[in-house]
C-alpha cells in the first residue's frame, strides 16, 4: 500500500499454450550447424525436425506432415499500480502495468508422413526470445457483502510490448483478454493459550 487509496501489486503466474497447426508439406534444409533437417516454420517460431526412418534427408527432399502442435510456456511477473474506488459495498479498483515473461518451454511436435508409416517428432522451436515484455490493463470490481465476505470480477487485457520471437519470418505478438472471478472469505484464527 502506497496511499490510502493506492497500491503496488506483484506476484508470479504461470502461462501455457498450445497452437493446433494443419497438415502440410515441409522441406529438408541445413540447420544452424549444416545438419541438413526437415525444416518447419510456424507463428512461434522455426524448428528443424529430426527423423530415424529411411535413409537420411538431402536438401531440398520433400515430406508431408499430419497435424502438429507448438507448445510454449512462460513465467509470468507482473508490477501493477492499482488505485482504490470506494461507493459503498462496491470498490472499483483499477490498475495498469508491465509483465516480464520467461520462457520455460518452447517445443513442436509433429508426426511425419513416410510411404508405409507415420514418425513421431519433437525439436525445440528454434527464434523464442527468451524474455519479452507486455502491458497490463485491469479493472478489477469488488462487491462487500459483510466484513468477512466479498465477490470479486477481474477482466484483464494483456498486450505484448515486443514480439516473442526474433529473426524470424513472422513476428508474433501475444495478445490475451481473460475474465477472472471469485469469493474473498476472511478467516479469523483465535488462540486457545
């Protein structure tokens, strides 16, 4: 508490997503060390397939994949300030900020098509950065129903400030609108002794 009325808030979340991705045709292509690899691109980033079937790729060959999924997973540290409305029961409390977001995970997963079978693949997704930054908007409604009680409704916006990757193709920007809501129960703990 700053002020009467104002507020500095913090804490840790933990974010995960996972992105759906088509069938597609992808191409064998070096890799940062000249390995030649089945090369994959999607908004996350790119990634460079291995695969164990068949004989080894050369560039430009050619394979077709089925549905794939990208996964990604930060570390969330968000710094609001928040300013307190007081009408009665009900406290309008708003607040803005900045969140630090660092990358725990970044993996695709894909299955490779070969003539008579399918391969399960996995490489990291190569371009996440590994900290970006987003801004915060949230204006958080409280009703009191009594001094032990009360209902709370959070909408939240969050906006990158920066792209999540780099030197790569497309530039993503992860944009989230959440809705929270929930009961505050005070507890009173007396002692015995």
């Amino acid at each position: 508490q700053i002020s009467r009325n104002m507020f500095l808030q913090s804490g840790i979340q933990y974010f995960s997503s996972t992105t759906d991705i088509e069938p597609k045709t992808i191409f064998a292509e070096p890799d940062a060390r000249g390995d030649v690899r089945f090369h994959f691109s999607c908004s996350s980033g790119e990634s460079y397939l291995p695969t164990k079937m068949g004989a080894p790729p050369t560039r430009g060959d050619s394979i077709k994949t089925n549905v794939s999924q990208s996964e990604i997973s930060y570390l969330q540290v968000p710094l609001l300030l928040a300013y307190q409305i007081n009408f009665g029961k009900v406290s309008l409390m708003p607040s803005a900020g900045v969140q630090t977001n660092f990358l725990l995970r970044g993996e695709l997963n894909s299955f490779l098509q070969h003539p008579t079978t399918k391969e399960e693949v996995s490489s990291s997704i190569d371009g996440l950065r590994p900290t970006y930054f987003s801004g915060i908007i949230q204006p958080q409604l409280e009703y009191k129903m009594n001094d032990r009680i009360s209902f709370d409704f959070n909408p939240n916006i969050n906006f990158s400030l920066s792209p999540i990757n780099k030197e790569t193709a497309i530039k993503t920007y992860q944009n989230m609108f959440g809705v929270g809501a929930g009961i505050r129960i005070k507890l009173e703990i007396s002692s015995l002794f």
